[in-house]
C-alpha cells in the first residue's frame, strides 16, 4: 500500500518530539551538573552570560524566560562568585552580567563534559544532517515565538 507523505503532519510529529526531547536532555544535563554546585536553569543563564555579557531583561528574553526568575538564577550565580556585575552606560540600575574567571572556568568544563557525551552518544549523525536540523529548529522557533507574542498581544489586560 503506498503511503502519501504528510508534510504537516511529519513537521508535526517534529514538534510533537520537542517536549520529551527536552525533558531527557535536562534530565541528562541535571545528572551530568551534580557536583557542580549549579542547576540546569543556573547552566543555561551561565552559558548565555559566557557567550555575551548581558543586562538580566536581554538574557531573559534571549532564553525565552520571565525576567523575573533570571534575575533570581543571575543573583544567584553571582552570589556563588560565577558571575558579576558590570556597570551599564546606558542604564543605572540594569547592570551587564559578565561571567567571572571561576564561571568560564566551570562552564569551560562542563560544556566540554557536554560535548564528550554528544560525540558518545550521536557521533554517527553527519554535518548535513545537523546542519538541516538546525534550520528546521530555528524556523520552528521563530514562528512559535512569533505566535506567542502574537498571543501575548491579543491577551486581555489583567483585572
């Protein structure tokens, strides 16, 4: 029997996969964190702050989290000396975050960690197709958070 292939509906066993695939992975990284003195939410604001110092607000929307709770996962990577406040021209009170020696130097190690398990693990996938997945997730990213915001817009303000 000659089965017609759904577009729609394979992009949406793709999207359908995004939940459990998140879940094992913070699963996985959570494991892989003991020891390390962080969590995973304190990881991924470490890892962001790594690649680009920035105010709370901008990583806040950068990870797609309420800013309310980064600003309490960065006061408490600065509390544990991982990163640190740096004045901010633009804006008094919305200071940068930068990561401090000791917080590159942990995430150095971790996210190496990271990549030796990946390599264990997925070392057989080829370039392309990380290349293809990469454009897919970034496309059904852009149009989810296009929705959101959309949705986000159309909200009733609050009683």
């Amino acid at each position: 029997m000659l089965v017609r292939f759904d577009k729609q509906e394979r992009l949406y066993k793709a999207v359908k996969l995004v939940r459990p695939v998140h879940l094992n992975v913070s699963r996985t990284v959570e494991k892989m964190l003991e020891g390390a003195g962080i969590t995973v939410a304190e990881r991924a604001v470490l890892e962001l702050i790594c690649e680009a110092p920035s105010t709370v607000p901008e990583a806040a929307r950068r990870l797609s989290m309420k800013r309310q709770f980064v600003q309490r996962i960065a006061a408490g990577l600065i509390s544990k000396g991982l990163l640190e406040r740096k004045p901010n021209p633009e804006h008094r009170r919305a200071y940068f975050c930068a990561p401090s020696p000791a917080g590159r130097d942990l995430f150095t190690v971790i996210h190496q960690r990271e990549l030796e398990m990946l390599h264990a693990v997925l070392g057989d996938i080829n370039q392309t197709e990380v290349v293809v997945a990469l454009r897919v997730m970034t496309r059904i990213d852009q149009a989810f958070e296009a929705l959101a915001r959309q949705a986000g817009e159309a909200a009733p303000p609050p009683a």
